[in-house]
C-alpha cells in the first residue's frame, strides 16, 4: 500500500512537469507518424 501511494505521487509530479508533457507529447506524434508511414509503404 505504501509502495502505491509513493507511486501515485511520483506520478503526479512526473505529471505536473511541463518538459515531461512536451516529451511525451513528441512520442505520440513520432509514433503516428511511424504507424502512418508504414500504412503509406504498404500501400503504394
């Protein structure tokens, strides 16, 4: 139970901080456009 709560407030200060969300932000797009790229290749 303690290990949980030490997570969850780890969790919201990796949260909170603004170069994480940037970060995490570009990874989503970087893997979109992997997964797109991909379905291009197929395709053409």
């Amino acid at each position: 139970m303690q290990q949980q709560k030490q997570n969850e407030i780890t969790f919201k200060i990796i949260n909170k901080h603004p170069v994480h969300k940037q970060q995490e932000g570009n990874r989503k797009k970087e893997a979109v456009r992997a997964d797109l790229y991909h379905i291009y290749k197929k395709y053409m």
